[in-house]
C-alpha cells in the first residue's frame, strides 16, 4: 500500500507541476500534439500504400519512401523535444524534467529500436526470422499503448476528470483483446494482396487521433488557466 500511495503522490506532483504551471503545460500539449500528428501521418501513409500497391511494390514503398519518412518526422521530433529541455533545464521541479524526458525517451527510443532492427534484416541481416521481428513489434505496440495509458490517467488528474482513467483501462484492456484473440482479424482485403488488419487499425487510431485528442483538451485546460489567472 505505501508503494502504491507513493505512485499516487508522484502523480500528484507531476500534475501539480504540469498543470498550475502555464508554461510546462502548453509544451506538453504541443510535444503529444506532434507525436500524434507524426503517428497519423504514418498510418495514412502505410494504409494509402497498402491500397494502391501490390505486395512487391508496397515492400518497395516502405524501405524507400516509408521509412525514411518515418526516420525524418522522428528526428523533427526529437529537434523539437530537445529545445523544450532546453528551455526548461532551469526549471525546479525535477519530477516534470523528469516526467518530460521519460516521455520522450520511450516515444522516440521504441520506435527507433525498431526502426533499427528494419534496417539491419534487410540490409546487414536478412536471416533476423519474421518470428523476431514480430515479437518485437508486439513489445512496440504494447509499450506505446501503455505509455500513451499513463498519459490519459495524467491528464486525468490535471483535468480533474476521473472518467479518463476508466478511459484509460478500457483502451488497454481492449487492445490486450485483439491482441491475444484478434490480432489476425482482416478488415479489409484488396484485389492486389494487401489488407488491413484490425490490430494495427486499432493500435494506430489509438496513439494517432488519442494524442492529437488529449493534446488538445489540455491545451484548452492551459488557455482556460491563463485566462482565469488574476493579473
């Protein structure tokens, strides 16, 4: 239980800190507001090739086209997340530089791991079996969805709404789901081979349109903070 109260009373302070302090919570805002712009840009990206390309073009599209997309919209974001720690490297409270950086480590590192596993089964190690990399796309997702999780349960805290946490539940406890009963499911099938599963559609909306969404009630949170604020 003291574990337990403990994790409560970081949370506390985080929001405490994120959420009465205008600046730090308008950066948060824009930083998932990228995240989730970036991870939309990809699914559109990744679903307008599987409906126009053929399996051998489509494997074309993501090495040349794809990835390095990818690789850029992270490396902007990484810039951008840089300059917020700049910004904020003077700021007192540890337990938001913190938060801040433990946030952007996973968002970026994950993906990146990734995107380097990619890169070494088709240029340095075409053997690294399919099994593998499904695995550690499966370690990707989950990590994600629990991260973007925890997001929702701070927002929470600093909205003062507790729906969101049961939000938060029903999210991830729905993706465990698909991901152990139905992450076979087709929703789609095209005429030249490519199709749209049920657990990528799900996993992409989630950490797509979920962040652009909770980047944007908290954003409103801060302008109706600022504005109450006496002068």
């Amino acid at each position: 239980m003291k574990s337990f109260d403990g994790a409560l009373e970081d949370i506390r302070i985080i929001k405490s800190s994120i959420g009465e302090n205008k600046n730090p919570c308008i950066k948060l805002s824009k930083f998932l507001l990228l995240v989730g712009i970036i991870n939309l840009i990809h699914y559109v990206a990744f679903t307008m090739g599987v409906i126009t390309l053929d399996i051998a073009l489509f494997s074309r599209y993501v090495i040349m086209i794809l990835t390095p997309l990818e690789a850029i919209m992270y490396l902007l974001l990484l810039i951008y997340f840089i300059r917020i720690y700049k910004d904020e490297i003077k700021n007192p409270n540890k337990y938001y530089l913190s938060f801040l950086s433990i946030v952007a480590g996973t968002i970026l590192f994950v993906p990146l791991l990734m995107f380097l596993t990619r890169i070494m089964s088709i240029f340095i190690n075409p053997n690294i079996s399919g099994e593998s990399l499904r695995q550690l796309s499966v370690i990707n997702h989950t990590t994600s969805i629990v991260l973007f999780c925890f997001i929702v349960v701070l927002a929470g805290f600093i909205l003062r709404k507790q729906i969101l946490f049961f939000v938060s539940v029903a999210i991830f406890f729905i993706f465990l789901i698909i991901l152990t009963h139905y992450s076979e499911v087709i929703l789609y099938s095209f005429s030249q081979g490519g199709s749209i599963a049920l657990f990528t559609t799900y996993y992409s909306l989630i950490i797509s349109v979920g962040y652009i969404f909770i980047a944007t009630v908290l954003k409103n949170k801060c302008k109706a903070v600022n504005v109450n604020e006496p002068n």
